[in-house]
C-alpha cells in the first residue's frame, strides 16, 4: 500500500503532515536535498501499554525526476513508546524525520508517504524542487 502510494501522483491527507525541502550545492556537480516529514503527533491514534504511548510511523521520501522516472528512496521508521508528559509536553509541536539524498543539479518531483500503524492512516504529499 505504501509503496503504490509512492508511485501515485495523488495526495492523500489521512495524518497531520507537512513536507519541506532544503538543499545545499557541494559543488557545481553535487547537491545534498534535504527532505523534512514533519508530523504533528498530538493527532495520531496511540495504543496505549503499560502506561505508554505506542505507535509506528513509516516513513517514505522518494524522488523522481522530471519526468516521472524514479531515481530512488528511503524509508525511516520511527517507533515511538512515549509517556503521558513526552507526548503532551515536549512533543507539542511535533517531530520531523529527515532524509538526504545526494543529487545532480536538475528538477525533482519529491514524493513524502507516512503511514501510521495504530490509526493505518496514510498521507501523501507532492513538492518539486529546481536546483541549478
């Protein structure tokens, strides 16, 4: 489900998330993009054991080029075992999961699919990104 997520175009907006892109020129013929999933937690399902909070994110950063041609991807899974505080505290604003690809100068299509495992919500989210 995850994987043909990836290769749709469509965006699904099941969980709170936001796509960001950042990327730094090495060179005239290298570049680091950054892909930041920022998931706001407080609206996730969690299964609650032995006084924590229990959820599993998958997340995956794909990206293509200009014409739709993969040209590859990352998957991050993040387990979280959190307590009452952690939760309500100190992840009020969220957590950001981050994936770096070392790329060409050119045109990307960044494709962002995070999938929770309690609630099984998924969301997905297109950005491009122009590197010269």
């Amino acid at each position: 489900e995850i994987e043909d997520a990836m290769y749709s175009q469509e965006e699904l907006h099941n969980l709170p998330i936001k796509l960001h892109t950042q990327f730094f020129k090495a060179s005239e013929e290298d570049a680091k993009l950054i892909v930041l999933a920022h998931v706001d937690v407080q609206h996730l399902h969690f299964r609650k054991v032995e006084g924590r909070n229990n959820n599993v994110l998958t997340c995956v950063s794909a990206l293509f080029n200009r014409n739709g041609n993969f040209i590859q991807g990352m998957q991050k899974i993040v387990t979280m075992n959190l307590k009452d505080e952690t939760l309500e505290h100190k992840l009020g604003p969220g957590i950001t999961v981050k994936t770096s690809f070392d790329v060409k100068p050119g045109s990307y299509l960044v494709r962002l699919v995070v999938r929770d495992a309690e609630g099984q919500l998924m969301s997905a989210e297109n950005g491009t990104v122009e590197i010269r």
